[in-house]
C-alpha cells in the first residue's frame, strides 16, 4: 500500500494514511516520540557525513572543495597542519570522523538541554510540548543546512548525475510499459502476485514491485527485455 502522506503542516492529508487515521489516530499534528526523533537526527548525521564521503570518491568535489563546508573545512585545516603528508584517503576519513562526532555531541548536548527546560514525564508530553526535543542546535542547525546546501549542487543536482537519474527513470518506465502490456515479459513470481487481482489494482502491483528492485536488477532486468540499456555506472 502506497503511504504517502504529503505534507502535514499547511495542507489537509489525504490518501490511504488519513483513512487509516479515521481508524486509529496517529495525532500527525504533533511531534514524534522521543525514539523517532532519536532516529531521524541521526539519518541527517548519517546521510550528511556519508554523502560526503560518497562524493569526493566519486569526484564530483575535491577535499579543496570543502574549505567553505562547515566542520568538514575546520577539520581539513587542522589534519593538514598537524598531518602534513597525510594522504588524501586518510583525510577524508578524518573529515567524516570528525563531522559525525561533532554533530552526535551536539544533539546529546543539545537534547540534555531541552530536556532539562521542558522536563516531559510522559509520551504525551513529548508530543505535545511545541518543539524537536532531538535536534541539532541552533548553531548546529545553521552548519548542517549548509552542509546539505554544499551537497544539493555538487552532488545531487551534479550535471552527471542528473544525467544518470533521467536514465534510470528511462529503465523504470521501459519496464513497467513492458510489464503493464506482456504478461510473457513479467517474472513468474510477479505474475503468481497479480493472478486473481482485480485489473485496478495490476498497475499498482507492477509498480510497487519495480520499486521493491535493486539497481543491479533492474539493469538486469532491461537488459533482457531490450536491446540497449544505459549505463549507470
């Protein structure tokens, strides 16, 4: 089942998660648990400090690069004058190192803070006190959506690899036509999933299984069906 809830602020929610809401009340209005903002602080950490990584091995930036980032330009300074003949490899591990230490302390800090002001005895309290008890500090805030920023261009909107994204919508939507228009063209199993369903929901099946694909089956998958796959590699 798609649960797409769209945005909960500002706009009325609709779709299969406000109906499962008329039947169990999920309070979308308020904040999350403790234990959900614990997780969501920590894929931000997560995600930052690999994406990074991720980027200066695939050359889409240089460790130059990141003099302006925050954290990670501080660090480079500092690896470099007391490491000077530290290879390129070993500083951009220092980097990531330092950029997730940093802001683990600064949430830990920050969330001992708030605790302390809000002191919630309850779930309840959690959820409805008015703010993010686990989040990054002011400061930290400020950092981390530059940090973001600083990726935005020279990562995921990168020439390159908005060209890879088109290509792969293009394998996406050569299966699914492939899959919606011959039965003879479907993997068994997915054709044992959509026996007996109604015919409404066959575009629905076909869809979430290529969403349930890994990039190397899907390619595979193309490569089967047709002649020429792009390269996405």
């Amino acid at each position: 089942m798609n649960w797409d809830i769209g945005p909960i602020t500002g706009a009325a929610v609709t779709g299969p998660i406000s109906q499962f809401n008329d039947l169990f009340d999920l309070e979308l209005a308020s904040h999350s648990s403790i234990e959900a903002q614990c997780a969501a602080v920590a894929d931000d950490i997560a995600y930052n400090a690999h994406d990074l990584d991720d980027g200066l091995r695939a050359g889409l930036f240089s460790l130059g690069d990141l003099d302006a980032v925050p954290i990670a330009g501080e660090t480079l300074v500092a690896v470099r004058q007391k490491y000077p003949d530290l290879d390129a490899g070993r500083q951009r591990h220092e980097i990531i190192r330092k950029q997730i230490t940093a802001m683990v302390e600064d949430v830990i800090l920050n969330a001992r803070r708030n605790l302390g002001a809000i002191n919630p005895r309850s779930v309840n309290d959690v959820r409805h006190c008015g703010e993010t008890i686990v989040d990054f500090s002011p400061s930290m805030s400020v950092m981390e959506k530059e940090i973001k920023s600083f990726l935005f261009e020279r990562m995921y909107r990168a020439p390159s690899v908005m060209a890879m994204r088109e290509d792969a919508k293009q394998i996406m939507r050569d299966i699914f036509d492939a899959y919606v228009n011959d039965i003879s063209s479907r993997p068994s199993s997915l054709n044992e999933w959509i026996a007996e369903k109604p015919e409404k929901s066959v575009r629905r099946i076909i869809a979430d299984f290529i969403a349930s694909m890994t990039d190397d089956y899907a390619i595979q998958q193309h490569r089967h069906l047709f002649d020429a796959t792009p390269e996405l590699r």
